[in-house]
C-alpha cells in the first residue's frame, strides 16, 4: 500500500522528533529532582547552617558543571592564566557561588516550582523552561540549560528572567580581569569569601 505525502511526513516528525521527547523527559526528570533536592535543603529546620552548606554546596557541586561554567565567565583570559591560577581560581569560583547561593538558605518559603515546557538549544542542550510561583508577586521565570556529558546531565546556565548567569557573570569577571588580571580576580573571589557572615544552625 503506498503512503500519502501527508502520512509520510507525519511518520517522519514522529520517528525525527520522538527521540528529542525522550531526551527532554530525561532532562525534566533531571531538573526535577533538582527541584526536590534543594528544596529539602532549603526548607530543613533541623540541620544546622554549616550542614545545610555543605548539603548545598555537594548538591551545586553534582548538578552544574562547574569546571565549564568557570572557564567560561573567565573567556579568552583562561589561556593567559598558569595551571597554579586555573586551579586555584576554580577552587575559589566553585566555594564562591556555594556561599553566595548558601547565603540565601533562609529565603525558602513554600514557593511552588512547575515545569512548562522543553526546547532545544543548539545541537547538545536542552532548555528546561520553568516557573517560581510565589504567593505575593509574579511568577519568576527561570529557565535551566542543560547538557549531557558522559551520560550525565549538568546544568551549564540559568536564565532568570531572561538574564543569563553565564553573561552576566562573564561581564562582570571581565573587568576585573581587564583592570587587574588574573591575580586580581583570585584576590576578588578570596575577598568575596571572606565577607560571607558566619551564622549559627
């Protein structure tokens, strides 16, 4: 029997597009789970900051890929710096954005995370296109890129309403890095870590 024009490109867009559906299911139940996992973080009462801190920073640590998030906000200046000042820079951006999302563990208030939808994005990522409601003001619309590498998916960027960590952090690494260089930046990060308040559980 022979297949219609019409029948053939909807079994086409089937067979192109059912392998994108599992993919973005699996980069759904990935995101998800994130979701849960911080939101457990975040709302426990019981443990003390320092170990709410190190449950976070194991959490960030596991699902966003932080050696490719700290090359990248540092651009063509990773090349100029020795492998001492890639490591260490690296060690000191990773601990950095724990802190700085670490800092915010009291602000969890029962706001409901859903998922909408998924998209591409180029040819290796997935969006995950999310919403924050939250009981006084507007959604917060955050959208996470993800990547599979080796099997297992990171998050490479997050793009809160429509800003991206990745450029913004890039922007504001780059002026650090044109006025001072690398040695400037490592001493902004070792700065930066030191203002973070001790807190008691």
């Amino acid at each position: 029997m022979r297949l219609s024009v019409s029948r053939l490109v909807i079994c086409l867009l089937f067979f192109w597009l059912a392998p994108i559906k599992v993919a973005a299911a699996d980069e759904v139940r990935f995101i998800q789970a994130l979701a849960d996992q911080a939101i457990s973080v975040l709302s426990d009462s019981q443990g003390t900051l320092e170990e709410r801190e190190r449950d976070f920073h194991g959490l960030l640590n596991d699902s966003f890929a932080m050696s490719l998030i700290g090359r990248f906000v540092v651009g063509r200046y990773w090349k100029t710096m020795t492998p001492d000042q890639q490591a260490e820079y690296q060690a000191l951006f990773a601990a950095w954005v724990s802190k700085s999302y670490s800092a915010r563990l009291g602000g969890y208030s029962g706001q409901e995370f859903r998922i909408d939808r998924t998209q591409k994005a180029g040819q290796d990522d997935v969006f995950v296109r999310t919403r924050i409601v939250q009981k006084d003001s507007a959604p917060l619309r955050a959208d996470w890129r993800v990547r599979t590498f080796d099997g297992k998916h990171k998050v490479i960027d997050v793009v809160v309403e429509g800003v991206s960590m990745l450029t913004t952090q890039r922007s504001e690494f780059s002026a650090v890095l044109r006025k001072h260089g690398p040695d400037g930046l490592i001493d902004a990060l070792q700065t930066r870590l030191t203002k973070f308040p001790a807190k008691a559980g």
